[in-house]
C-alpha cells in the first residue's frame, strides 16, 4: 500500500509526479498553507464544513495497519497532503503525522454506531500542523461478532479535500486525484458573465448583511443514518411513475416536514438544494470540484403520491432548462468573499456563518459506493457518507450494491422525525396507485 505515484499537478489543482510541479506546489503552501485552494475550497475550508464516510469491516485493524490505510488513500487523493503548516504536497506522511491523525478504540459491541461517531469533526481544524483529515477504527474485543463484523472504521476530513464522487472512487480503490475540473473551451457568453458575477458580487453584501441581523443563534445539532434496500426504492418508484432520486427527495423532505397543520419547515414550500455531477463543464466551473448545485422549490402537498409526483416534475423541469445559472452565481459569491476577505481578515463573520438564506434542506446523492480493491478489503454494506455545514440541514444519500443509506446533519428537532421516512416508505408500498407518467430527464448522481 502507499507505493503509487500521484498524479497530476496545476496551479488550481494538486501536486503530482513532477519534481518542479512538487516544488512549486511546496513554495506555495510554505507561503499560505490554502494558496493552492480553489474559491469553492476556500470557502469550505474557512467555513470548517466537513465530510465522513463510515462502514464495518470483516478485518481487525491496529496504528500499523490504520498508517498502511493513509499511505494509499494519500496515493490515491493526492489533495489529502494539502492545506496544512508543514505540508509537502503529493509526499508520503511521516510516522509522527500518521501517529497523530490516526487511532484505535477497543469496544464490546457495536451497538450504536455509527450515529454515536457522528460530529462536526471541529477537532480536525484544531491543530493547523496537521493534515486536514482523521481515521479512526473501532475494533470488537472478542473478535467479530454474529454478522462477522470484526471493526469499524471511519474517514473524517475537511470537505474542502473531499467530495462525494472521491468517496464513492476510493471505495473502489481507484484514483481520486483532480485535475483542472473547468472546461475553458467551453465559455459562457459574456453577457450572463458579467451579469453573473454582479449578482455573485451583490449576493455576497446582501447575504453578510442579512447574516448579521437575522442569523440565528447556534442551534443543537444531531446526526443520524438510515439504510434501505435499494430493491424496494427501485419497485415503489416504478410503481409510482417516478424516478428513484425523486423518491428518495420526496420520502425525506415529507417525513421531515411533519404531518397536520403545524409543519417543521414549512406549510407552503419546502426551498431544496440539491447536486448533481455534470460533463458539460465550463469556464466558470470550479478547477477542484466536480459537483454541481441546483435549486428546488418543492410544494407542500398532505397526500405523498400527489408529492412525489410534483417533487419528480420539478426536478424534471429544472433539468429541462438552464442547470449553470446558479452554480454561477454561488462560484462568484465564492470569489467575491474571498477576495473581501483579503482586505477585511475578520469576514466573513461567525454570524454569517450561522445563516442559511432560508434553504430549508440540501439533499446530495452521491455515486454509488461499491467496495473493490486493497482500500475497502473486508468492508460490508451498508456504507454509510454524508457531510456537516454550518447552520445546513443535510441529507446525503449513499448507494451501494444493496442499500442506500440516508445521512442525517440537521437540527436536532428534525432527528425525531427521520424514523417517520420508513413509516410512510411501509404505507406508500401498501396503497394502490393509478399508472402515472415521468416527465424526461436525465437521472445524474453526485
């Protein structure tokens, strides 16, 4: 493990195999350890936003095997040597890094996880000389247990360094390292550009401003995961005439939102982020990320066949037209705050941290997580990837062979209702429907 070479290198990208790539990419982060970031990283990063991706294991593992696990996620995803004091881009940590960001708890059973691992992952940007990233096991007593399970482990890392579809490459023990994402072949005109940016500029002002009189104050959080046979979402959403990402946005945010008069988040419209990968890129996209942000605006409908029904055209309908206008926006509010933030260190500010613009819910479907290769060797499904973003409710849906897992980060108040998602998936199969027809779309994954 660990022997590969790392790849690819760009100013906006990451180190790879060449030696004045590598010395570049070293002068630069001896200068400013985020100098490499992308705005979009920049932000993450600055906004302590993170990502975990958790599953059992049939192995044991112990601090030397944990350290082999780095050395070939580093291989892999090159970023991961990046954005801390000290870094040495695309090279092999040494023994005292591995030592600190790595470590083994022994447990009797594993009831429990992996909700009770569950964080913030605040800890991981505690010391600036050490890489944004953790990997923890926790490794049974007695051995495995009746299902075989011998461990868990779990990755916590800056989402600045991570993605959804690096997980679901790593899983598969394939190469997660980026090169440029943006296409700069491909530009848009000059006019939705400029016009672009001046709202990426105002939204930024705009957004810091309201943040600063109505952010709320800091709200107890929960996390929580569910796993659900991807065999009954394939039957119930042909039963229904929709596609199974509909499905999946409908059972969680109608769960979610409550049942009678009084709603959670909202008697009218229920405001949804959700993401999607997109080929298509352009010279606006970022050079890191491959994900692309959409908004929805989902109806509140008591009965969930008319719902997910609607939840299917609107997502349709979007995907129909223009999907870069508001990842356009969101990038140039990126770079806008950046650079306001060279000249005012102190923005933006914790309370606009704590302000989501009154996005109720971003729902993330990732790719799909199928265990191959030395990096997932011994590990079992369900598996289990979601994300924390300040103040973001978040609903991240994993797939595997299996199962699809829904990962939970939101407010504590709406925890309670996760356990309704099965309740109303028990119902929903046992009505009978009218024969309904999908509008076309393209299903994408993120």
């Amino acid at each position: 493990m660990g022997g590969n070479q790392v790849k690819s290198f760009s100013s906006s990208s990451f180190a790879g195999q060449h030696s004045d790539a590598l010395a570049l990419a070293s002068a630069a982060v001896k200068r400013n350890p985020q100098a490499l970031f992308t705005d979009f990283q920049w932000f993450l990063y600055q906004g302590q936003d993170t990502v975990f991706f958790t599953a059992f294991s049939t192995e044991s593992y112990d601090k030397e095997s944990l350290g082999n696990v780095v050395a070939e996620m580093v291989a892999l995803a090159p970023q991961l040597t990046h954005g801390f004091v000290g870094a040495q881009p695309g090279q092999p940590f040494p023994k005292h890094l591995l030592d600190a960001i790595t470590s083994v708890e022994m447990v009797d059973e594993f009831d429990g996880y992996p909700d009770k691992w569950l964080s913030k992952s605040d800890d991981i940007f505690e010391r600036k000389d050490l890489p944004l990233f953790r990997l923890m096991a926790a490794v049974r007593r007695g051995g495995p247990d009746a299902e075989g399970r011998a461990s868990v482990l779990q990755v916590r890392s800056s989402h600045a360094l991570l993605e959804g579809s690096d997980s679901a490459l790593l899983t598969r023990s394939a190469s997660a390292g980026h090169g440029v994402q943006s296409n700069q072949s491909n530009k848009l005109p000059l006019f939705d550009r400029i016009k672009s940016a001046l709202r990426g500029g105002f939204t930024a002002l705009i957004y810091l401003a309201l943040a600063n009189v109505f952010a709320p104050r800091e709200r107890p959080w929960g996390f929580k995961t569910l796993a659900i046979e991807r065999h009954r979402l394939r039957l119930l959403a042909n039963k229904l005439g929709v596609r199974q990402r509909s499905l999946m946005f409908a059972l969680v945010t109608h769960a979610l939102n409550g049942e009678g008069a009084e709603k959670l988040m909202s008697k009218k419209v229920i405001g949804a982020a959700y993401t999607m990968l997109d080929t298509k890129r352009n010279n606006t996209d970022d050079d890191f990320f491959r994900v692309r942000a959409l908004e929805a605006k989902f109806k509140v409908m008591d009965d969930f066949v008319e719902y997910v029904r609607a939840v299917d055209n609107t997502v349709a309908g979007i995907e129909q037209k223009d999907i870069t206008s508001f990842q356009v926006v969101i990038m140039s509010m990126f770079k806008a705050m950046r650079a306001l933030n060279r000249v005012l260190p102190g923005l933006p500010n914790k309370r606009f941290w704590r302000f989501n613009g009154g996005m109720h819910i971003v729902l993330t479907l990732v790719p799909p997580h199928r265990t191959y290769g030395p990096m997932t060797h011994g590990m079992v499904e369900p598996l289990y990837c979601g994300a924390w973003h300040s103040a973001v409710n978040i609903c991240t849906f994993c797939p595997g062979r299996d199962y699809v897992t829904l990962n939970f980060s939101m407010e504590q108040r709406h925890i309670a209702n996760v356990e309704k998602i099965s309740r109303l998936l028990d119902e929903v199969e046992a009505r009978d429907v009218t024969p309904h027809k999908m509008m076309p779309s393209v299903e994408r994954l993120s």
